[in-house]
C-alpha cells in the first residue's frame, strides 16, 4: 500500500525533515479545502448566473 512505503521513508527522515513534511502536508490540506469552497462557490452561483447565461442576446457565444 502506497500509505505504508510512505511512512516508512517519513520515519527514516531526520526530525527537521519530518517537520517540513508535515507543513507541505498541511499546505495540501489546505489547498484540498480551498478547492472544495471555490466549487461549492461555483455551484451555489450557477443558479443566480443561468439567466444571465441562457439568453437569445448571448446565444452566439454558445457555440465558439
């Protein structure tokens, strides 16, 4: 298992590396959740945005 190799070069690493390994971890989690708001952001907007979307006037730019 990928989890299982991982830990075990994280637990040949010096202290201060196993430091920045965990921040770089935390630096994803937060991205991850970064991620996860901006496309609940997107689809809570999609519905307030529709009629500006769907309309004859802007129909031409369906189809670039």
């Amino acid at each position: 298992m990928a989890q299982d190799t991982l830990i075990q070069k994280i637990r040949r690493l010096p202290p201060e590396r196993v430091a920045e390994v965990e921040d770089f971890v935390d630096l994803l989690a937060v991205q991850e959740q970064g991620r996860h708001f901006t496309q609940a952001a997107e689809h809570l907007s999609e519905e307030a945005f529709r009629a500006v979307w769907d309309n004859s006037d802007d129909s031409e730019y369906d189809r670039l």
